[in-house]
C-alpha cells in the first residue's frame, strides 16, 4: 500500500477502512480490498465487505470517511466502524471524504469537487506535501456559473469534477487510502477530526416552527 506514511505508530494495513460516502462502497484491511459500486443497500453492503477483507483478522483501528457525501452512506460507514471499534477495543478514526481525494491525488494544491445530488458541488482545497493533505480551503457549496475559489490548483478531483471542468475524470475514495490517512491522523503528521458526520448542505428537512427536536 502505498499513499500517506504513518511515522512508526501503525501500519496503514493494520486499520479496517471503511467508505460509502459516494457512490462506491469499499473497504479494506491487511492486503484485502473489497470495492461494489452503487448506492442501494448500503449499510448491507457495508456490513458484507467488512467480513470479507477482516476474514477473522483483527484490527488495530478502524476508520471511516465521515462525508462530505451520502447522507445514508456516511451513517451505515460510522455506525459499523464506532461498533466495531467498541468491539476490538482499539480507536475509531474519522477522515474526511476530501481529505482522502486530495491525498489519491499526488502532491500540490488539490481541489476536490463532491457531488451534493442537489444539482450544486461541495469544494475543499487542500497543500499536499510528502503525502500529507493540509486542509487551506474548508468544505463549502459551489453552485455552476461561480468562480473557482482560491487558485491556481494543481489537480482537480472527486466525483463532481466534471461539473467543474469537462475535461476532468471523476474519481473516488479508495479504502486504503482512508486507511493512510488514518494511520496519519493516529501519527499526529493531521490534526485530529470529530468522529460525526462532515454536513456542508443545512437539513433537507426543516421541522415545523416550534416543534421540539429530539437527538
């Protein structure tokens, strides 16, 4: 494997990954990746790759992407990883969809574009250097038509590239590329990331005026 370097606190392979905060549901561990596109039956999905690349293993942690992205995706991946994590007593860690694009990418100043499915992209800019992604633009929403911010970039990524530049090829996480990142992350070489979801767009759905809202 090879991507961001985890200085001497745990092999990237030693992390279960998991992602299905796009359209893609992968996971990995040791040498086993397991990838299924689509966005049905997530969680299930979710679920089956995990046993397939653990094989019984057992993890030093567990990561998951905790979005930008799908909002069913981003739960099933966070709920499994945090159980798992209970279950083998080792860390749950959380890495950003962006964070793992821009890490695929190579070095420079990357811009990701994320899909929202309402027609917009979400945008986040990132330095790489030596593998490690440094977060210089955070996630917002950009609408077709808007100037790009904060350029020049050196690559564009993600899965709404297009809508951004014709010319450019969309791409998605890998799972064991969220696993050196998270090694990373477990390094100190990032700074650390709450274990929640990653929202950019506000709630689709608005409770009505003066209703309580129970968490």
């Amino acid at each position: 494997m090879t991507g961001v370097p985890s200085p001497g606190v745990i092999d990237p392979r030693a992390i279960l990954a998991l992602d299905a905060s796009l359209a893609r549901v992968s996971a990995a561990f040791g040498e086993r990746v397991a990838e299924e596109a689509g966005e049905r039956d997530q969680a299930a999905t979710l679920v089956r790759l995990a046993a397939a690349v653990l094989a019984g293993g057992r993890p030093a942690a567990v990561a998951a992407t905790v979005g930008p992205g799908s909002f069913t995706g981003i739960r099933a991946a966070l709920a499994l990883a945090q159980g798992l994590a209970i279950g083998f007593g080792v860390p749950a860690v959380a890495v950003s969809t962006a964070e793992v694009l821009a890490a695929e990418a190579g070095e420079g100043r990357i811009l990701v574009a994320i899909d929202s499915r309402r027609g917009h992209a979400f945008l986040a800019g990132f330095l790489v250097r030596a593998g490690i992604p440094e977060e210089i633009l955070p996630p917002h929403v950009w609408r077709p038509g808007e100037p790009l911010p904060g350029g020049p970039w050196s690559v564009l990524v993600g899965d709404a590239a297009a809508l951004l530049d014709p010319a450019a090829t969309a791409s998605w996480p890998r799972a064991s590329m969220v696993a050196a990142v998270a090694a990373a992350r477990l390094a100190g070489a990032i700074a650390a990331r709450p274990f929640a979801p990653l929202y950019v767009d506000p709630p689709a759905v608005r409770p009505p005026a003066g209703a309580a809202i129970v968490c």
